[in-house]
C-alpha cells in the first residue's frame, strides 16, 4: 500500500513543481506571461491580500524567527495534548477490558475493532451527505460538532 501511495505521490510532487504557478512574489514564468502577473499582482491588491512583498531571509534567519516565536511552542504543546487524548491509538481501553476478566481474548479483539468500525461509518456518511444532501457546510459543522 505504501509503495503504491509513493508510486503514486513522486509523479504528482515533480509535476506540481513545475506546474504550479508559484506565488507573485516568486511566480513560475513557464505558463503565466508577464502580463498575466502584472494583472494577478493588481487584482492581489485592489482586495488588499499580502502580495508577499517583504524582505528576503536567509534560511538560517528564518529558522531563528520560527524559533524565537511564541506561537510555534503553543501549537506544539497543544498537538500534544490533542494526539494524546485519545484512547484508542495506544490500547488502554482493551487493556482495560482485558483486566475486567469478563470477556474472552477473542471477544476483546471483537470489542476492539467497534470504534475503527463506527470511524469508517462516520466518515462515509459524512462525505456522502456532503455531496447528497448538505453541501460542503453543513457536514463540517456536524463533524466538528
């Protein structure tokens, strides 16, 4: 599976190097003309988004500034507290079963495959009502809900 998910990504990463149209800071000319840029640029900025004007730093600059920034130590701390609230990746709810004495080994396994069950039901009804039924909002706020 993983050879065919790699085999798959490398022919779409080195297309996306060279067909992607970049940024207009930093534009890829091999399909946009300059005029085409010069347009992009103005339309860029008649809506005011950052069109990417700023100083250029060296890689070794940028890694400082990332470092010394207080919201890269925030959203560390709180993917860790996330990924580890749950209690299906690491066990500890069979282990817990196990320890009752109350069920069978294979009745544990059986248990153990329940919340992966009701992940691929969810995420199929979610994705189907989302093209059927909602539209793309509503099913990302039943999800996030």
């Amino acid at each position: 599976m993983f050879i065919i998910s790699a085999l798959m990504t490398i022919p779409v990463a080195i297309a996306g190097v060279f067909v992607w149209p970049g940024t207009p800071a930093k534009p890829n000319k091999l399909f946009l003309s300059d005029a085409e840029l010069d347009l992009a640029v103005k339309r860029l900025k008649a809506i005011k988004a950052d069109t990417e004007e700023s100083v250029e730093q060296t890689r070794i600059q940028l890694l400082h500034h990332i470092l010394r920034d207080w919201k890269i130590y925030i959203h560390t701390f709180w993917a860790v507290l996330f990924w580890n609230a749950g209690s299906t990746s690491y066990g500890g709810y069979l282990l817990w079963l196990k320890s009752l004495h109350r069920y069978s080994t294979p009745k544990v396994n059986q248990l153990g495959t329940t919340a992966p069950a009701l992940g691929i039901l969810y995420v199929l009804f979610v994705n189907f009502s989302s093209d059927l039924l909602w539209g793309p909002s509503g099913p990302i706020a039943f999800a996030h809900t």
